[in-house]
C-alpha cells in the first residue's frame, strides 16, 4: 500500500481494523487528537482529497491512493495558512485541543458553508472558547494588540505564546510522543453497583499473546488515600484504594492489564474471571442516608476523615447565626421550595491518562495530563513509599481540565505498573470510561427559606443541602462548604441557617467541577431573591442593590469559619449589576417572534474567593540570561485558563522588558519549587504573585548591580526598555548578562505566594430568553455578563475565559445530564447521547468590566476562570419564570421538562 499524506508519501501497511487516526499518529503526526474515537467531536479531524473527515472512523486502508492531509501539513515551509493565521490572530482557542481539528474544518468550507456556520462546524466541537472567537477567525478579525512597548504588558490583549505550535500542530499534550518499548494499560471494571471481589482468576487474561502483567488489589499497596488532590490532605476523606478488594460502583476498576498493545490488554481483559459477593446498592443520597441503610464504607472510621460511616455521611455541616425560624414567622414576605441540580461531566476533549517509565537513576517519571503534578507526586510518594526525589510528575499542554483533573485517576495505576514491570507505560482512558469511571458535578438537592421585610430588607435565608458525593468523598466536604459560603455571604441577612450533608451512594464519584458547588445553591437563592422581590413589586435589580454586601460589610456565613483572611481587596459589585441593567435595556433590535413566544428578562449575582481556605502555595523563579532575555519557572499548568500568558506578561512588566524575551518552564516537579496546583481560581492570584514576588526581587538585584558598577544610591535606578537607568546613565540587560558572567554568579531570585490574604471576584449575569408556550421551546435572545476581575491582565483572554465559561455553564442548564438507572448505570457514557454545545447551540455573550484594582492580587489583578460559570443557570431560571410566570426547579431546562407546566397553564 502507499499513502499520500501532507504530500509526503508512505509505504507502512496499516494493521486489520486500524483507524485512520491512529495509523497517522504512528507516523508521528500528532495533530490529530483523540477526543472520542466515535466521531463525534471532531479532534480528529484530516483533509481526506481537501474534505474534512473523521479520521477517527475512517478505516486506514481507505486512504490509499488518497491525499490526506493533517494540520501539520496545511501550512508550508514559508508559513502559516491563511487559517492558521487567522486563528492566531483572533486567538480562537483556549487549550487548544480541538483547534487542529477546528481549522482544518474552517479551511475547507466554500462560500455556500460559511453562511450557515452553525451546520458547516457542527461536527466540531470547542469545550473552552464559546465559540465567538473561532467565529472571529472565520471572519477574518484580530484580537490581538501590536506592538506593545518593553515594560507595558500587564493590561494588554496579547497571544497566548503557544499560539504558533497550538495551531500548526505542534504544540505537545500528554501523549504527543514516541517511547521504545511502550507497555499499554487496560482497566478490567466492575458491573456491578455494590460486591465483595471473591475470587479472580488471571489464568486466561495471562494466556493472551503480548500480556505482561494482571494487577489485582493483592499487587497494590493497601494504604487507603482520596483521589482529590488538596494541599492539605485533611479536606478529603480516606476511602479509597489504588485496587480494592470491594468495588461500590459500576466501573471501578477491578484489575489493570499491562500488555504489549491495547488490544492485547482489552482481550485480556476480557477474560479475566471474577466471582463477586453481591452487596446491597444505594443509588438515591435520601435512601443512604436513611436509618437503617447498608452501609457502603463499614470498615471506615471518623479517623479516616469520615463524618458518620455509620449514616454514609462522608461530611456534614450545620450552623446559625440568628433566629431564622423567628425572622420567617415575623417576615412581610417568604418563599420557600425545593431545587435539584444534576450530574454534569467535565467533557474536557482530551480525556485522563498518561505515560510512565523508570529512568537510569531509578527515578519515577509520570507524564501525565493534571492541574496538580506537585500534589499527585507526594501522593504518589506516600502510596509506594518513594523518596520524593525519586518521582517526578509533570504534563505538557493540558487538553482541558476544569476541576476534573484535580483528582489522580491514573498517575497510582501508572505507577504501580512501571513498578511492577520495569517497562515504561501508557495508560489513556476512553471517553465512556471517562464518563463512568472518573468524576462529575456533585448533584444537589438544595431546600430554601427565606423571608424580607415591607422594605425589601432580607431577614432570613435558610439553606438544606443533600449532595451526593457517589461511592467516594473525594472533594465531597469543601464542595459542599463551599456552596453554602460564598453564595449567602454576599448577602447582608441578619439570620442566617445552613445544613448540610455530603452523603454515599453506590454511583459513579462526584469531584472537582468548576464551580465548586455555588452554581448548585446559587439557582435556589437567586430565585428565592426574585420571588420575594416580585412579591413585594421591586425590581430584581433594586432588590439586589438593597442587601447585598459592601465594602466593610461581614461576608458571613454559618457556621462561622475558623478562616478570616477574606478581604475586600477590590469591590466591583455594584458596578457589576449597573453595566448589566444598562445593557439588558439597551434598545437592541428584536427578533420578530408568534404570540406564542413568551419574552422575559433574569438576573444572578455571584461572589467567589479568589483562593481556596488553608494554604495555597506557589514558588516561582526566574533568571537572566547571557541574551539578556529571562527564563521565569513556575509550577502551575496551562489547560486554557491563560496562565503563561498572564505570568509571562506579569514578568515583562516588571521587569521593562517584552514578552517574547520571557521564556517560560511550567508544571514539572523536576524544576524545583513548589505549587499547590491550577484550581481553585489560583492559577493568576496565587501563582501569579509569586512570579510578580520574584521579578520584583531580580529587578532589585539587577538595579544593585548596576548601582554599584556606578558608584550611585540603587534608589535612584530604574528598569526601563531593558535597560537599568540612572540619569544620563545606561546599562543594558545584555551587559549585565555579561557581568554575571564574569563574577560568575548568575543573577536569579525567588518568589513564593502562600494564598492568604484572599480576595473575593464577583460576576453579574444578565438573561433576555424567548420561551414557546406550546412547545417549551426556548432561545436566548440576550446574553449579558459583567465580571469584577480587578485590574485585566489580558482583556482579550479574559474577555474568552467569560465566554467559554457562560457557554460551558449553559450546556449543563440547558441540556447536559448525565443519566443513572436504576442499578446505578450511566446510560448516556458517550458525546453522541450526551449534548455538548455547539457553535449553534451557544449565543454571543457580551462581556463588561467592572473598573476596580485589587489592592492584594498581582498588579491589581483577581481571578476569572472560574467564577463566569456560576450565575448562570440561576439567571436563566430567573428569565424562564419572567417569562412564564412558572419557576421550574430543576434543570437542565430541555423542552420536554418545560411542556408539562407549560401545558397546565396555557393548554
């Protein structure tokens, strides 16, 4: 057979049944991701004779005597295709996974295509961006700010600096090499919701040709951990083991083939015999919580960090401030109902995995795709009892994240089999494993009462929660914390109550998800405020302004926290509710709509800490170079959250320089240092003030330099253009690069950030929805949000992290949902049953700054990459009940939840 592939032709002999996908991979053609392997998301995307295909189902021998080309053959060698430029320069992409894909999609569509965009990228599909800057590419529009003077960054749109790799192909995520010898994992998982594993039988699995190794629960370490990473490990309970002897949902992994292919290792798998004791499953969180329920963690104890093991109560919490039962009963008005909030998966494109191997000084290497690969490597050094300087944990560009890579769901697995084996290793999850065997968005149930006074004046907010953590408590006590903190402190009420409790269930685990519990709670609260302030006939806005939080105001929530660093270090607020009335009553042009349309406007408001409670830590260095440009060292990843660019913006500023002379290493544990990890709103506010901490020091040490070659007071030097300045005199980085030399002594500081004090980002959402009376149809007709980010330190990338995080956020409202049976089975484990939006399904959010400068965060910058998503469902439930005149309780809000009610009332 020959292959024609980027002009280039190829006589390998693809194997019986191999893709197109992975034929081309083994060319070494990395930049055709893997996102799905069903045909659904389109990373995968080639040119097959200039149409875009799914090489994913594309049989390899197809392409014979065809032209196939990749994204890395789309350009030249005297650069970029036009397509290629113009997503650089619209910077249409984020973590860049699916952006391969993406433009080669965009640069085979004809005229005819590019007036229907919403059926020409319908089979591609961006998790981060919101689409609004893809749809910038295709228009041919730039983003980006020229020539940005040395020492002027911080504040400016500029590119992320993988831009050029990310869309020629180049840029490398975790499995985006090639290993000699390469062993590939396969996890034999449980069918069954609750059992005791009896007896396994390897004897078939070990039988199959190219089978190294059948790891069972009697080959991995006993010592129980948590699959959440924290920096202190006393947030998580420790319920979990690498392999366990009993298995508590459908899809826990049982035992892990390691063989000299996947094939070998699923057939394998295959034929591992397992004899399980079946015991009794607990699916709903009211039933396990029950008295009398089987208990799914017999054998653990409070001093696991379990709340009641006894009750399946992996956390509880109850407080009062107040009298709120008092303040009901003496209230001018109430409200009070029930919500329920749902399974939600992270969908990141690229899915968990990584690749592992011992090298000759014995030292473990996990490449693995994480947010935490400082954390996961002490974790991995407690489990197999390593020095710490004997592993080393790192990830190349992450396809994604958002909470879900917070968790060690394949690091423990790696390392048991490079252990074990001696070979290096590859372990990468399939997307149904990725939705039956990792986590999800916790659901709630979220029970509210609240009461205000003649005046709008709240008086009383009482919330009950019941999250279902699923069969582990990984992330189950601070998400459920954190939804009754943050979404009633930015709220003045004199009484306030919460319980709440984290509760077992034999489902697939809960974690992580950005967010962290807010968007749960917040839907409650925020429709209690709009029906007590439609009760009362004040505006939703009015009411708003009437009790929320302000500067010198207690942020308080019940029980009180034993942490008090939370400050006002900007507040924007105000602000924020200000620019979306304003543009929500805009005259704006309205799409003539039937009387059957029912139009209605909503509103939420959501406050989030900047960092997580008890410590969050980053060290940073950076150097001067013999060029005189700086390497600048941090231990945070980049999935998209825009963090190289905000770190290497806040370096050149600081130090007169520009950011093409900052070259940046990030999240390897072999660089030294610490951090604590890309979550928790952190990525800029924490991290960032150690890079900020460490320019500041070399700029210090690099005007003493100079200071002292000229005999002057330091305190009369400046950095300017690259260059210490001290009057009329004038010593260049480059000069001061060649006096390190010769003093031999590198000029090089430090910087640390410990997360305290911490600040609060606020974010207002702003709705105008067209609902069908007689069908439950419903459009977004307005899509308005404004964000108090302190001072921006890329409005561009700011402006993306808002889109990406309103369009994520109205996926789960809207559509997505993860489906349990009965037994405790998902039954939608694929994209194609699972509705991630699309280029048509997401409006054009229009994003507002408020005007604040953080007295706390680095220059004056707080965090954004999280806290966009929070308000959002709330605001559209708010909108829908303006419209309707109904308050529909539990999303997502799909036309066939909608009917019902709206048949009762309209007929």
């Amino acid at each position: 057979m020959s292959f024609e592939v980027n002009g280039t032709s190829f006589a390998q002999e693809p194997r019986a049944g191999q893709c197109l996908r992975t034929f081309l991979r083994e060319l070494g053609l990395f930049g055709v991701k893997k996102g799905c392997d069903a045909g659904d998301c389109g990373a995968c995307t080639v040119l097959l004779d200039g149409e875009p295909v799914h090489s994913c189902l594309i049989p390899a021998f197809r392409a014979e005597g065809r032209a196939v080309t990749t994204i890395e053959g789309l350009g030249s060698d005297h650069g970029a295709h036009p397509m290629q430029q113009a997503f650089l320069d619209a910077q249409g992409f984020q973590c860049g996974f699916c952006t391969a894909g993406m433009i080669l999609t965009c640069a085979s569509l004809n005229q005819a295509q590019l007036t229907d965009l919403g059926a020409a990228l319908k089979g591609n599909i961006c998790r981060c961006t919101g689409y609004r800057a893809i749809e910038d590419a295709l228009l041919g529009k730039s983003n980006v700010e020229e020539g940005v003077e040395a020492g002027a960054a911080f504040g400016r749109s500029l590119p992320a600096p993988a831009g050029p790799d990310v869309v020629r192909g180049k840029a490398s995520y975790t499995f985006d090499t090639a290993i000699d010898g390469l062993l590939h994992i396969k996890l034999a998982r449980s069918p069954h919701a609750h059992a005791r594993i009896i007896a396994i039988d390897k004897s078939a699995a070990l039988r199959v040709p190219g089978v190294h190794a059948v790891l069972t629960h009697e080959d991995a370490p006993s010592v129980l951990i948590s699959t959440a990473r924290h920096e202190k490990d006393w947030m998580d309970p420790e319920d979990t083991r690498v392999l366990d002897e009993v298995v508590r949902f459908i899809g826990q992994r049982v035992a892990a083939v390691v063989a000299e292919s996947e094939a070998a290792a699923e057939e394998a798998c295959r034929r591992i015999k397992v004899e399980y004791e079946i015991l009794p499953a607990l699916i709903d969180p009211e039933q396990a919580m029950a008295p009398g329920a089987p208990i799914i963690h017999p054998d653990r104890t409070t001093a696991n960090r379990i709340a009641d093991p006894q009750r399946n109560l992996a956390a509880e919490t109850h407080g009062e401030f107040g009298d709120v039962a008092a303040a009901l009963a003496t209230s001018a008005v109430t409200y009070e109902a029930t919500f329920h909030s749902h399974r939600v998966q992270h969908a990141a494109l690229e899915t968990h995995g990584g690749l592992a191997w011992l090298d000759e000084a014995g030292v473990l290497n996990v490449r693995t795709s994480t947010q935490v690969p400082f954390l996961t490597r002490r974790a991995l050094s407690d489990i197999f009892q390593l020095p710490m300087d004997k592993v080393r944990v790192f990830c190349e560009r992450v396809g994604g994240g958002f909470g879900g890579k917070q968790e060690m769901f394949v690091e423990d697995i790696l390392a048991l089999a490079v252990l074990k084996t001696g070979r290096p290793v590859k372990l990468e999850l399939t997307r149904e494993e990725q939705f039956i065997a990792t986590s999800t968005r916790h659901p709630m149930r979220v029970h509210i009462k609240a009461g205000a006074d003649a005046g709008g004046k709240l008086t009383a907010l009482q919330l009950d929660v019941l999250s279902n953590t699923g069969a582990y408590g990984n992330h189950a006590g601070p998400v459920m914390f954190h939804s009754l903190a943050e979404s009633i402190a930015v709220y003045n009420c004199p009484n306030k109550r919460v319980d709440g409790y984290a509760v077992y269930t034999n489902t697939v685990p809960s974690g992580a998800f950005r967010g962290y519990g807010l968007p749960q709670t917040l839907i409650a609260i925020e429709a209690a405020i709009d029906e007590l302030a439609r009760q009362l006939g004040i505006g939703p806005y009015e009411m708003r302004r009437r009790n929320i939080v302000k500067p010198g105001d207690p942020m308080l929530s019940p029980p009180p926290s034993e942490f008090h660093d939370v400050l006002y270090g900007s507040y924007g607020l105000d602000q924020c509710l200000d620019l979306v009335e304003r543009a929500m009553q805009a005259d704006r042009p309205q799409p003539a709509l039937p009387p059957e349309w029912l139009i209605g406007d909503g509103v939420a408001l959501t406050m989030i800490d900047t960092v997580p409670p008890a410590g969050h830590i980053a060290d940073a260095m950076v150097a001067l170079n013999d060029d005189g440009g700086f390497d600048l060292t941090v231990g945070t990843a980049e999935f998209g959250n825009g963090t190289s660019t905000v770190h290497r913006q806040i370096a050149a500023t600081i130090l007169a320089t520009t950011v093409d002379r900052i070259r940046l290493r990030q999240s390897d544990t072999a660089h030294g240092g610490h951090d604590t990890g890309a979550y928790g709103s952190a990525g800029t506010f924490v991290a960032g003030k150690a890079t900020q901490a460490a320019a500041m020091q070399l700029a210090t040490e690099l005007k003493t330099a100079a200071a002292e070659a000229w005999l002057c007071d330091v305190g009369g030097c400046t950095l300017e253009g690259e260059t210490v300045v001290s009057g009329v005199r004038r010593m260049s980085f480059l000069e001061l690069a060649k006096l390190a030399r010769e003093r031999g002594q590198p000029f090089a500081a430090n910087g640390n950030s410990g997360g305290t004090p911490r600040s609060v980002g606020f974010n207002v959402q702003g709705f105008r929805v067209a609902v069908n009376k007689a069908t439950g149809e419903l459009k977004i007709l307005r899509s308005v949000q404004a964000a108090d980010a302190g001072i921006v330190a890329n409005p561009m990338q700011c402006r993306g992290q808002v889109e990406g995080g309103v369009a994520q956020a109205l996926g789960a409202a809207l559509y997505e949902e993860m489906v349990i049976d009965a037994e405790g089975r998902v039954t939608n484990p694929k994209f194609r049953d699972y509705h991630l939006p699309t280029f048509a399904d997401v409006p054009r959010t229009e994003v507002l700054f408020a005007e604040t400068s953080d007295t706390i965060g680095p220059l004056g910058a707080k965090s954004m990459s999280e806290s966009p998503y929070n308000p959002v469902a709330a605001a559209l439930g708010n909108a829908i009940a303006d419209a309707t005149g109904i308050r529909f309780t539990a999303p997502p809000f799909k036309p066939d939840r909608l009917f019902p009610a709206l048949h009762d009332k309209f007929g």
